[in-house]
C-alpha cells in the first residue's frame, strides 16, 4: 500500500473575496493510494478558517503508515479510527486520504461510488455558482458570465450588500442563496435577512460568527428566511446544538474529514429535522466529484469549486445543460487526470 502527493496550487478565474479573505490562488495537495496495480484518487484543500495549511497537510500525511495499520484495505471503519487518532487535527488530510482509498475500493470493484451507496444518480440536484464580494456591478458582470448555472449563491458581508442584490437583480430572476461567511451582527442579520426575502432570495448562509450561536437563535427567531449552518457544522457532533438556530447545514468535506463522516452528518441531520446541503472549498474534480457522489441524498448542492479555477488538472463530475450534477459512471469517484483521455 502506497499513499503518495503533490501540492497543486489552483488558480482563480477572479480572485475570490468573501467576508473574511480574498485569494488569488489556492494550494492544494492532491492524494494518490496505490496497491495491486490500481490506484486511487483524494485531495486536500486545507482552510485557514480550520487552521491548517498545505504544510499541516503534508505534514499530516508523513505521520501515516497505512501498510502497518490496515490489514485490508476495504477496511474504511478501521481506516477512520487510525486516521482519527493520528491526525486529529487535520480534517483535510484525512479525507483526501479516505477519498483515494475509497475511489481504490471502488475502482477494485469495478462498480461507482453511487452505486455502491445504492443512490439514484437520476435524484443528483443542480448546483448553485457562487459570486464572490466585489463591487456591485462586477459582482452583476460575473451574474452575466454565469449564465449556464441555474442557481446563484452570493456573497455577502461586503460594505454594500444591498447594492449588491439590486444590481445583480437588474441582470437576473433566478433564484439567489446568500452566503454572509460570518460576516453579520444580530441586528443587521435581521434587518439585511427581512430585505432579502423580498429580492427572491431561498435562504442565508451562516449569518453570525459560529461563536455566537446564542445570537444565531435569537435571529433565527425573526428570520424571514431559512438559516443554514456552514462554519457552525463541522462533524455529526456539532448538528444536536444547531436545533433552533439553524434549518439546514452545509456539509463539507475539508470540514468533517471524509466520505463516512458526511454519510453520518446526512443521516443525524435528517434526524434531527434539518434542511442538507453539500459544498466545498476550492478544490479540483477529484474533491468535487468525490462530495457529488452523495447528492442523490440531499437537498441542494453547492459544488462550483472546480469551475471558478483555470488549471483543474482533473475531470469527474460534469453538469448538463440544466446545471444539474452528472454523476460519472465510471468505477470509483470517476475522476481522471486531463492528461489520459480515457478514464485510468
Ligand atoms: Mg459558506
């Protein structure tokens, strides 16, 4: 068993500001597990938000002797504990290492991850694009170039959030997500959230700082709109305190550290009566396609991450003409560098 990487640095189509950072460029490290002859597919994409880094990543990575610790690399149950208790703090790490030894499982199998979950690839739903903070009318230049997506997902938490709808709502009628990245206080939250359920927006993402949960229900209280949980909701833990604050969540998999644990947060979340979405950092179309695999099973989708860069070295996941999520029907993740033409 080998787990090889390499550092891929993504390149933004437009630098990407939202309420917190602006980016140019994101670096990646890009996971290869290879045993028998075939090998699988992962990837990092490390937040500062979480405190880590392609450094902590690598690092992370070093630690690990997947040789020694699994008898069998089917196995996935034991992987997460020997990856939980060695690397605890590098969520990102472990799910690109989860996602390469789960796309080898599958690519063993000959069979699509989504099919080994017993999903429909018919129920996979569109996926929104999102437009990064800039001024009003950039932010409406990058609405017209967005034309192929059916849904919008904008941020917000910039000096003119209400300049910002209006011009993007001169250009277009489709249905807007808002995402405020932590961005609001408990008054504006309110008063912005009652603006923009008048401006056809569906719902807000992560209104407050994820430390002021108490202020999350206070608003949620007069919210005009459904709130979803993104840096409020890191694993299955989080979701029990989130009842009252919050009517959905957005998982990630560079938040929760893999494959099963989003399969976990999909299953408490529905238990408990909140709302799903998946989205992502700026990855390649190896973490896309890998976070695409379990759409069938919620309600929105937010996987643009592999179309706001230049340089995506892979392909997996397309969309057709409708912006919704074409599962490939490849064995593993189906994904594959642009190098081979043919899927490896
Ligand atoms: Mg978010």
């Amino acid at each position: 068993m080998n787990l090889a990487w390499h550092r891929v640095d993504l390149s933004l189509r437009h630098l990407f500001r939202i309420s917190r950072s602006a980016v140019a460029t994101t670096p990646t490290v890009q996971v290869t597990f290879s045993h028998d002859g075939i090998t699988g597919h992962g990837e990092a994409s490390p937040s500062k938000r979480y405190g880590q880094s392609p450094e902590s990543v690598e690092s992370a990575l070093a630690k690990l002797d997947l040789a020694a610790a699994l008898a069998d690399p089917y196995r996935l149950e034991d992987l997460d504990a020997y990856l939980i208790e060695t690397i605890p703090a590098e969520p990102a790490a472990r799910a690109a290492v989860e996602m390469a030894v789960t796309d080898w499982i599958g690519r063993s199998l000959g069979q699509p991850q989504w099919r080994l979950w017993g999903l429909d690839p018919g129920r996979a739903p569109v996926t929104s694009f999102t437009i990064a903070i800039d001024s009003p009318d950039a932010m409406a230049e990058r609405v017209r170039e967005a034309d192929a997506y059916a849904v919008l997902k904008i941020k917000l938490g910039g000096p003119d959030d209400r300049g910002v709808i209006e011009a993007i709502r001169r250009v277009t009628d489709k249905p807007i997500r808002v995402d405020a990245n932590e961005g609001w206080s408990r008054e504006q939250a309110v008063r912005e959230i009652e603006w923009l359920a008048g401006q056809g927006v569906e719902f807000v993402e992560q209104p407050l700082p994820a430390g002021d949960l108490d202020g999350t229900r206070w608003v949620h209280e007069r919210s005009a709109l459904p709130l979803y949980a993104d840096e409020n909701a890191g694993t299955s833990a989080d979701l029990p305190a989130l009842v009252g604050a919050f009517d959905g969540i957005n998982i990630k998999l560079m938040k929760c550290g893999g494959l099963r644990e989003a399969l976990r947060m999909t299953h408490t979340a529905r238990a408990l009566g909140l709302k799903l979405m998946i989205g992502c950092m700026i990855e390649s179309s190896v973490a896309i396609t890998a976070a695409a695999q379990l759409t069938p099973l919620l309600d929105h989708a937010d996987l643009d991450g592999n179309l706001l860069v230049t340089n995506d070295p892979y392909r997996g996941v397309t969309l057709d003409a409708t912006g919704r999520l074409v599962l490939p029907t490849t064995p593993g993740l189906g994904v594959y560098p642009l190098a081979h033409h043919q899927p490896l």
